[in-house]
C-alpha cells in the first residue's frame, strides 16, 4: 500500500525546522501471503487432476509439465513478493529534500536536495495521464513514485509541489 501525507510543520526538540511534507511509498500488491497459499493449493490440485488423467490415458510426460507449471506460477508469485519490498522515503524540509529509495534487497540510495534549487519535472501524456515524476537539482535526477498509480502520481505531484513552493517562499518560525 502506498502512503503519501503532508505533515504540519514540527518544532520538536529532534527537528530545528519543520517538515513540509512527508511521503512513504510502498508498491501495492492486492494478493497477501494467505491469499498466495489458497491460489497455489487451487492451481496445483488442479494440475495434480488435470495431470492424473493424462498420466491415465498414457500421456505421462504431460503430468511432467503440469508439475513445472505450478513450479513457473510460484516463482512468478516470489518474484513479484519480492519486488514488493522496495519503498521510497521522501521528506520536504525548509532546507532540504531528502529521497531515500530501498531496493528489494534492502539496500538504500539517499539523494539529497536543496529545495530552493529542485524543480519538479512531469512527463505527462494526454491520454494517459502523469506517467513520469522526477526532482530535478543542478543536473541530478531522481525520479519518484515509478510504481505508483497515475492516480497515487498526480496526488504525490501536488504534495511536493505545494512543499516546494512553501520552501521556496520561506518558512515562518517562532522563536521559543
């Protein structure tokens, strides 16, 4: 599931200035690992009958294939469980923008920005809506939100618009 909020401004003891926007993006998946287990006990006792009957008439080596079928289906399911692992982290400050990508694996890639200097760049296609976002900075890109939906693209869009623009045009801070 992915979530993306704007979170009002934090003067907290941790933060010196406050976070204009904050998103955590997850890729969506609509099958849970229950889910995954009832599909696969369905497919393979379907291959197993499907098989048998083959394996009946003398057709053995098909039984064979109905096996490597629901091997294929299960690694195809694993593949896509792990690719669901991937998140991205991104925080609006003031003074910096910070992009924290996990790949699958667990590795991160942290890009970090100064706001006064990013632009946000839209690809956008008429028939299909946003299709690309990216952060652009003195010649570094990080493109964001790749696996979203157009939908979940265009609301990521107005979020850091509106946080690039509040950075832009200065922040008001209290003094304590």
């Amino acid at each position: 599931m992915s979530t993306a909020k704007t979170v009002p401004p934090s003067f907290g003891h941790e933060a010196h200035e406050p976070t204009l926007y904050q998103a955590r993006l997850e890729p969506y998946r609509s099958l849970d690992r229950r889910g995954f287990v009832i599909v696969m006990v369905v497919v393979a006792a379907i291959s197993f009958v499907c098989g048998t009957a083959f394996l009946l008439m003398g057709a053995w080596p098909v039984f064979g294939v109905f096996g490597l079928d629901v091997l294929a289906i299960w690694w195809a399911f694993r593949m896509n469980f792990n690719a669901a692992r991937a998140r991205e982290e991104i925080t609006v400050t003031p003074s910096l923008i910070t992009v924290v990508k996990v790949d699958p694996a667990g590795r991160a890639d942290e890009a970090r920005m100064n706001p006064l200097w990013t632009r946000l760049d839209r690809e956008t296609m008429e028939d299909y809506g946003l299709q690309r976002l990216a952060l652009r900075s003195r010649g570094d890109v990080v493109e964001v939100g790749g696996f979203l939906h157009t939908a979940q693209r265009e609301e990521l869009a107005e979020g850091l618009s509106f946080a690039l623009g509040t950075a832009k045009r200065g922040v008001v801070r209290s003094t304590p």
